[in-house]
C-alpha cells in the first residue's frame, strides 16, 4: 500500500505533536509492545542453521571435564618446563611445541 498525504500527516502528528506540549503538563510516553520472539529451528534462515549447528554440536559433560584436564596437565607442563632454568630456548620451544601437538 502506498502512503498518501493524510497517513504522512497522521503518522507526524503522532511522531511531533508530544514535542508541542505545555511546559506544565507531564511528559508521556507510549510504551510499545514488543512480541516474543519464537525460534523456528526448521526454517531455512542463517539463523535457524546455527542454531541447528550448535545444538548438534554440544560438548558432552564428560569430553568437557576431559579437555579440562588436558589444559590443566598441558598449562601446568608449560609453566614447568618454562621454570626449569637447565633447558635452553630452543629447547623449551620444541618441548612446547611438542606438548601443543600432543594436546591438539
């Protein structure tokens, strides 16, 4: 539908006519609602295909306390062998490297 001259008229009044008021008189405001939001994981949108995605592709409990584990073991053998003042640098970075394959 086209808008015609009496709708522009219609619409700025309603937009402008609250600037307009009296000094004394309060300022109200009109409070739109908003509808919630139902999520159709089905559709063919780009959000309903993440949303798809990350719920195929959750992280069991169990893998995630283990790749926890694996950080913890891996952080706690960098900081080791970081600290240890007998290796060389290069030698702290292949042993680096080494731990960051294995934790991959």
């Amino acid at each position: 539908r086209v808008a015609t001259v009496a709708d522009i008229e219609q619409r700025a009044r309603m937009l402008f006519d609250p600037l307009k008021r009296p000094a004394d008189k309060a300022l109200v405001f009109k409070r739109a609602s908003i509808k919630a939001l139902t999520v159709n994981k089905h559709a063919s949108t780009v959000a309903a295909y993440f949303t798809r995605e990350a719920q195929h592709n959750q992280i069991a409990p169990a893998h995630r306390r283990a790749i926890r584990r694996i950080d913890q073991q891996y952080y706690a053998l960098r900081r080791a062998v970081f600290s240890d003042q007998r290796l060389t640098r290069q030698d702290k970075a292949q042993l680096v490297s080494v731990l960051t394959f294995e934790r991959l």
